[in-house]
C-alpha cells in the first residue's frame, strides 16, 4: 500500500507564511490605519450616495429589498476602490 505523504506542517513554514503576510497600511494623520478600513468607508459612502440619488429621482420604489440592494452597492464601490489602489 503506497505511504500518503506527512501532511505535519514544521514551525518554520509557520513562522515564514506569517512573516511574508502584508496588510497595506496608509498614514493618516501620523497613524497607520489598514487599507481596507479606507475603502470599506468609501463603500459605505458610495452606498449612503447611491441611495439619496435613487430617493431623489424616486425610482427607489422600483427597487427590490433594499436591504439586500444598498450593502450590495457598498460592496462593489469597496471592492472596485480596493481593486483599483491595489488591483494588478
């Protein structure tokens, strides 16, 4: 019967993946805030625009549950503001 390989990882391995780990980190004000805190926000406001834009032109009416609907703006503003900062 063939021998499955040793699926142990060493403390080394361990050690080195939690050394290469990177959170891009901006300066604001003299502190280091991570990124994505920064374009988590900017999704939140997009979200916050989204909304007041719809109920200005009264077509929020027309729009399935919201509560489903505006998160899902703030998510695609964070994820294209993180992808277009940090995108390759």
């Amino acid at each position: 019967m063939p021998r499955l390989p040793d699926s142990r990882v060493s403390t080394g391995t361990v050690r080195e993946f939690l050394a290469s780990m990177h959170c891009p980190s901006l300066d604001i004000f003299g502190t280091f805030f991570p990124s994505w805190m920064l374009c988590s926000l900017i999704g939140i406001a997009g979200a916050v625009i989204a909304f007041k834009i719809c109920s200005a032109l009264k077509v929020d009416r027309w729009i399935g549950p919201k509560l489903v609907f505006y998160p899902s703006i703030a998510i695609a503003v964070t994820s294209l503001t993180w992808f277009g900062w940090y995108g390759h």
